[in-house]
C-alpha cells in the first residue's frame, strides 16, 4: 500500500540517522537500531533493522504477519534458520560478508551470530514490520492450555518457562547461567548455489562504531 505524502510540508522527513534510533540493547556488542516509518515519514513499504551481534548470540525464534524478510551480512558470520511450512522441515543457511537470506513472510525463523563484530542488515517490505516473539508465545500462552493441548503436566510447563524473558529478542538472556557455544543444523544449506559472478572485494577495514546513547538493557 502506497502511502499518503505532503511533499510541501515541513515535516516531511527525507533522512535520518539510525545510529540514533535504539530499538533493544542487550549489551555494548549486541544491540539493534531500527528505520520505519515512525523514525522516517517518507518510508513506503520498507524499513530496516540494524543487527550488531557477538558469537553465540541470537536473533530470537519469531515470525513477521506483515512482512518477509531479507537479512544481508555486512561483517562477522551468522546463520539464517526458517521453518518452512510446507515441507515441515527447517532450512539453515550460513551467511558471510556480501551474502543474503530471504525469509517469506509469515515463516517462523532466527538468526544466530557465528562470529564476533557481526553486523546484519534486516530489510522488510513493510513501513512498520509486525512481529511474534518466541518468548511471548511460551511466556503468555496459559500454562493451562499448554498442559491440556499437548498433554503436559501443567506444573512442570510452568517450571521450565519461568526462566523466560518475555521480549526478549535478543538471546541468551544476559542472565542465563546455561549458556552453550551454538552448534550449526546438520542439515545447514550454502547460501547460494552458484558461484558469484563477479571478483570478491577486499572485505573493508572493520569500523569501531561510535554510539553514545544505549537504549534499554535486556
């Protein structure tokens, strides 16, 4: 949907700096900043999350009702794990600097860092991307249901779940006491399936980013 723009107003936006704009701070190295239409007016079916990442740390299970997704690696390694519904199966691709994955919109997916000083950009074709935490799913589902849904015993579903952060976003949480290095999906997929066609570039010199402001801490 197109949306309705006053070019002749004062307050149409036409840039804005996302360095600005935290949308979660887990800590110094894993945090996002956020481009919709809230921050830029002009936006017309796009926005973005700026995804800093240290290894080991994960973009937490979620899906977007309003939007796919396409996740572009700028520095650092992470991998992209979706479920596709229609096979029932989950698909796993690891991405390095210049490489992208494309979620559909409406699939359930994360995205863990594999590599310090990861930076990935989250492209979506919506002005403001709606999303489902994984957190909120097991945090606010009644225990209740849970246990007579799928045939739980109510008081142990309560148990593993209360460690749960609703919103988390970005795991583990940075009080979790059980933390283990990620292992890669056996069934992990290359990115692409042809060689690039084009000559690599020298990956650029790594930037120390310089942001004074950290929003608010998980």
């Amino acid at each position: 949907m197109t949306v309705n723009v006053d070019y002749t107003s004062p307050f149409t936006q036409y840039a804005f700096d996302i360095n600005s704009s935290p949308f979660v701070v887990k800590d110094r190295n894993n945090y996002i900043n956020i481009l919709g239409a809230s921050q830029l007016n002009t936006l017309d079916n796009v926005s973005l999350l700026d995804i800093f990442l240290s290894a080991n740390n994960v973009i937490e299970p979620h899906y977007h009702q309003n939007a796919a997704e396409l996740i572009y690696c700028i520095s650092g390694a992470a991998t992209v794990s979706m479920l596709n519904p229609y096979t029932k199966q989950i698909q796993s691709y690891a991405i390095t600097p210049g490489q992208v994955a494309n979620v559909p919109q409406g699939w359930w997916h994360y995205e863990v860092a594999t590599a310090d000083n990861t930076h990935l950009l989250a492209i979506f074709n919506a002005s403001t991307p709606d999303v489902i935490l994984g957190s909120d799913i097991l945090k606010f589902t009644p225990a209740n249901i849970m246990a007579h849904t799928y045939c739980l015993d109510e008081e142990q579903w309560k148990s593993v779940i209360e460690p749960v952060q609703p919103s988390l976003f970005i795991g583990p949480s940075v009080n979790c006491q059980t933390v283990q290095p990620y292992a890669s999906q056996p069934n992990q997929q290359p990115s692409w399936q042809q060689p690039y066609p084009y000559p690599h570039h020298p990956q650029m010199p790594q930037y120390q980013q310089n942001w004074g402001y950290y929003g608010y801490y998980r």
